[in-house]
C-alpha cells in the first residue's frame, strides 16, 4: 500500500507540474534564463582556469580543498543548468535530447560517476594509482566534461550566426599556426617539464608535434613530464587528423546537423565531389582514426617486450601513445633510442603493429573510408573505388616493396650487420614502411651507407598519400607526374587512367607541387650550409625528413645552432600545410577574365 501511495504521490506531482510548466517555464525565460547563462560562461571560465592550475602549475597544499569544492560546485551548477533547460524547454522533450544529446551522455557519466565513486576509486587503486593521482583523474575528468558542455554550446551558438565562406587554405593554415601558439604556451607551463627547458626547444617540439615530424632536439621521454608529454600526446592528435577536420567533426556532431557553409569548408579540405559526401567522409574520418587508435593500442599492449620491465599504468601508457603516435606517422617514442632499444628493437610483434599503424595512417582518410565501406559492404555492386584509391594502393605497394629489396641488399653487411637473415628481411622492411613518414626506426641510421641514405632521400619526398597524417609531396602527385612525363614522350595529349580522363588542373597542380618542393628543399640546404658545421649528406637528410615530416634524423637535430632549428621549424611547418597551400593562402586569388589571348608556344626541354 506504501508503494502504491507513493507512486500515486509522484503522479499527482507530475500532473501539477505539468499544469503549472507554462507559468514557471515563462518566469524561467524572462528573468531567470539570461542570469544563468552569465553564470554558465563565468564558470566555463573558470573551469579551464582550474584546469590550467591543476596540469600546469604547482599551487599550496591548502588550496586543494578549494579547489575540489570549486570543481564540486562546478559541476551541481552544470547539472542544475541543464535539467532546467530539459524542463523548460519550447520544443517536445523527444526533440530536445535528440539535438542535445551530447549533454545528456555527459549528464549520464557525471551521474555515475558519483554514484559508483567509492568502487572506481577501489579500482585505480588495485592499480597502484595513489589517492592524489586518483582525485587528479576525477577533477580532470569533472573539467573535461564541463568544458566539453561548454563546446557544445559554442557550436550551437555560431549556428546561429553564419559567417561568409573563407577560404579553406587560409583556414587550414590558420587553424595550424593557432594550435602551435596553444601548444607553446602550455609546454611552458611549470608542470609540463623537468627543470628549465629553452623556449627555442619548446617551439621546435610543439611545431614538431603538430606536424606530426617526429624530429625532436631533446629527449620528451626524461625532459617533459607527464603533463609535458600529454600535451605533447594531443598535438600529435590534432595534428595527425588535422584541427578543422576535428572542429568540423565536432561541429557536426554536437548540433546534430552542419551548417552549409561547414560542409562546403569540409568538401574542400577533403578534396570530396560532394557535399554530403564530404559530411559522411568527416565522420568515418574521425571514427575510424578513435576506433584504429584504439585496437592498436590494445595490440601493443598484448604485445609489449616482456624484457622491457614498467609498472601496468606505464604499459598502458606507452601502448596508447605509440599507437597514435605510429598511426599519426609522428614518429615521436618515449624512449630515448625510440625502437632502437634493444628491448623493443626484438619485438617483432609490436613492431609488426606499429608497421600496419604507420601504413593505415599514411594510406589516407578517404581510401580508408572506402576500405572499410568495402569490407562491410563486400555484395554491394554500386561500389567503385576511386581512381585516388586505386593509386594509392599502386604507389604505396610499389614504394614498399622498392624501399625494402633496396635496403635488404644495399644495407645487407652495414646496418644490418650482426643480425640474423630472418631479422635482417624484417628490419627491411620495417624501414621500408618508416621512410614513408613514420619516423620510427630499430637502428642507428647513422650507419647507413651512402647509396642507402640517397634512396631515403627519394622514399621520404614522396612520403604518404593525400589527406593522410603522412607527409611528402604524395604518392599521387608523384605517379601523375611520372604519367605525365610517359604521356610526353609517346606524344599524347590526354592522360588517362582506368578508362578516366585526368583533369589539366590536376595535372598543373602535381607538376607545381614537385618543382616548389624541390624549391624549398634546396634552399633549405644552402641555409644550413651557411649555419651548420656538419657534413653535407647530414644535412641534406635533416631538410628532407623535416620537409616530408618523417621524423628520421642522422643524429643532427639536437646539435643544431639556434638559426638551424628556427629553419627546421619552418621546413616542418611548411611540409605539412604544403607549400603550394600556403601560398595560395598568402595569395591573392586572381580574377576570372571573359577574353583570352592568342596562344604561342615557347619552346623548353
């Protein structure tokens, strides 16, 4: 009877609520509604000046307890706010979740979070997480939620107000040079590193990070702290998928619709023929990259050197962070050697992982979207690769198996000298698969000869394939060129692939593409020769694994003067944004002209 009375307690209460919404949802929106959106974004505020205290500085013992009551208040607040916004809201509440349901998922994990506190708290420790580690990990993950509440907000808010179209160019070389200002300030913080680390260091890291190089002056594994490194871990990030695809993604998915000009700005970045496309593409991108990143680091774990001894937290650590750091073809390793330790250098099984994370990241975003659409769509008879797909998986395969016949025979009793003939065919073809912008390497490159280091020069220029997180000037560009010059020989004046005509435009923009590269490559070359003290094939391979953002090095970068590494830092930059979209961002575009002048051929070659 208890029961029964309770619940038809609940019910009367539902039903006066329901009668009396109207009058309090009219008083919530005149008087209440502007006052707690004042508060939302003082706290967004403060939020991630809590955020900034806790990661990068080092504040009194007696502040904590202010602190945890800061983010516990933060937190009731944004709870509060958003259960008023659910029932007062103007539209059906079916609706309403629906376009909002990112807060409701964060809503969701901040109630469970305090209802099975206790019990998480009992596992972390079972992990040998201390007491202090595991009130850091909840406050930051109060924080983060918050600040990503707040995000959802922003995006919803600039739907309201759209901008005119800018020009992607512009704004992919942008959304870089904002991201290495943000990576600066917080590598400068007092908790993000070991001592005093030079500003020119920081900069040359940061810039090498969001670049996805891999080229580093000193050593993040002992210089940089846990927070350092973070830092460091989300530059490879956002560098790898590239900061507009990720804000566009988030874009799209927090308002559970794109704005028109959003997925204009996202069919361009792309290279899609269509919109919705374009919006599709976006997703799987950032989808399959969590879900690829995720497997990997899971693989390493299973397969991580026994005779590499760190606690369970560290190992799951260093598989997270090697994985997106492989799949980002960053090249960047916690360990001083990076895979050339003894330990991992052994490890054939991670490193066999490593080796797919480096080719499913330098394969590109689009033909991966096509190959998963393949596989889980095998009886689809509508599907056609793309002609983009079908060169890439050309090049790449002739690429590796160029990369690997040449270093196994020309490095057989160099390099390779001491190991076994299983591990020598392995090695091989591991470096094969790093030259491509990997960056990982299992030996000194140091005591590679010659002709070797030559054929790295041209592996490391082609690097990856378009809209992937690899560099180079693209496995494309490079077999539309060499298409090119065979068309020119047999005399024919269209190329055509697989029953396709090649757009000029296309073909203008490879032959562009290859001559500014070169460009920068040789005047990076004549820069350092003016600077360096150091031999010549040094130097040249420095320029072109930070042009191709390979990461690969010689042992030059952490004796570079001050100008050398400013250079570096602008070669890497330009390697990644492309040097053919940076000076169209720089340029002005010209106007189109209704006439056209007589033709007259000059003569070249």
């Amino acid at each position: 009877m208890k029961i029964k009375r309770f619940f038809v307690f609940l019910f009367r209460i539902f039903e006066f609520f329901q009668l009396k919404r109207f009058e309090i949802r009219k008083l919530y929106m005149e008087h209440l509604r502007f006052i707690g959106r004042m508060f939302y974004i003082f706290f967004g505020f403060l939020s991630v000046a809590i955020l900034i205290l806790d990661f990068g500085f080092f504040y009194p013992e007696e502040w904590k307890g202010s602190v945890t009551l800061s983010i516990r208040i933060l937190v009731g607040f944004f709870i509060g706010y958003e259960t008023l916004h659910i029932l007062f809201t103007e539209k059906k509440w079916r609706d309403y979740l629906k376009l909002h349901k990112i807060e409701l998922i964060i809503l969701l994990m901040l109630g469970l979070e305090v209802v099975y506190e206790k019990n998480i708290i009992s596992i972390l420790k079972s992990y040998h997480i201390s007491g202090e580690d595991t009130t850091l990990i909840f406050l930051s993950a109060n924080q983060i939620l918050f600040l990503f509440s707040n995000l959802a907000h922003f995006f919803r808010l600039s739907k309201k107000r759209e901008s005119k179209k800018l020009n992607p160019s512009i704004v992919f070389v942008g959304s870089f040079a904002f991201i290495i200002s943000l990576g600066v300030c917080f590598l400068h913080f007092p908790k993000s590193s070991f001592g005093t680390v030079n500003t020119i260091d920081i900069v040359f890291t940061t810039i090498s990070a969001t670049c996805v190089t891999g080229l580093s002056t000193i050593d993040i594994g002992t210089q940089f702290t846990l927070t350092g490194q973070l830092v460091i871990l989300l530059l490879i990030q956002v560098g790898g998928l590239g900061l507009m695809t990720l804000t566009s993604f988030f874009s799209i998915f927090l308002t559970g619709k794109g704005s028109v000009s959003d997925t204009l700005m996202v069919k361009d970045l792309l290279s899609q023929e269509t919109m919705g496309r374009a919006k599709e593409t976006l997703k799987q991108i950032t989808l399959q990259t969590l879900i690829i990143e995720f497997v990997g680091a899971i693989l390493l774990f299973y397969n991580f050197p026994k005779n590499f001894p760190v606690s369970f937290p560290e190992k799951i650590y260093y598989s997270v962070f090697h994985s997106i750091s492989a799949f980002c073809n960053a090249g960047f390793s916690l360990m001083p050697n990076g895979m050339a330790t003894e330990a991992f250098r052994d490890a054939e099984g991670f490193l066999t992982i490593l080796m797919f994370l480096i080719v499913f990241g330098s394969l590109g975003f689009p033909v991966l979207y096509q190959i998963r659409t393949r596989i889980f769509h095998p009886k689809d008879h509508k599907f056609r690769w793309s002609l983009t797909s079908k060169l890439v998986f050309r090049m790449s395969a002739l690429l590796l198996i160029f990369g690997w016949i040449s270093h196994l025979f020309l490095e057989w009793n160099i390099s390779l000298k001491g190991f076994s003939v299983g591990e020598k065919i392995f090695h091989s073809l591991f470096y094969s698969v790093t030259t491509r912008s990997g960056g990982l390497h299992t030996f000194d490159l140091g005591l590679m000869g010659h002709p070797m280091t030559f054929i790295t020069f041209f592996l490391m220029w082609v690097g990856g394939s378009p809209v992937s997180t690899g560099g180079g000037i693209k496995t494309t560009t490079f077999a539309i060129s060499l298409l090119n010059i065979i068309n020119q020989i047999r005399g024919k004046d269209r190329m055509e692939i697989d029953h396709r005509t090649i757009a000029d435009s296309t073909i203008a923009r490879a032959s562009a593409t290859i001559v500014l590269s070169l460009f920068v490559i040789f005047v990076s070359i004549f820069c350092l020769l003016l600077t360096e003290n150091a031999h010549f094939i040094d130097l040249c391979f420095e320029v072109v694994s930070a042009f191709s953002t390979t990461g690969l090095s010689r042992g030059l970068t952490p004796h570079l003067t001050d100008f050398g590494k400013i250079l570096i830092c602008i070669v890497m930059f330009v390697g990644r944004v492309g040097i053919l979209t940076l000076l169209i961002a720089l340029s002005k575009k010209a106007d189109h002209t209704a006439y056209e002048y007589p033709k007259e051929y000059v003569v070249v070659g």
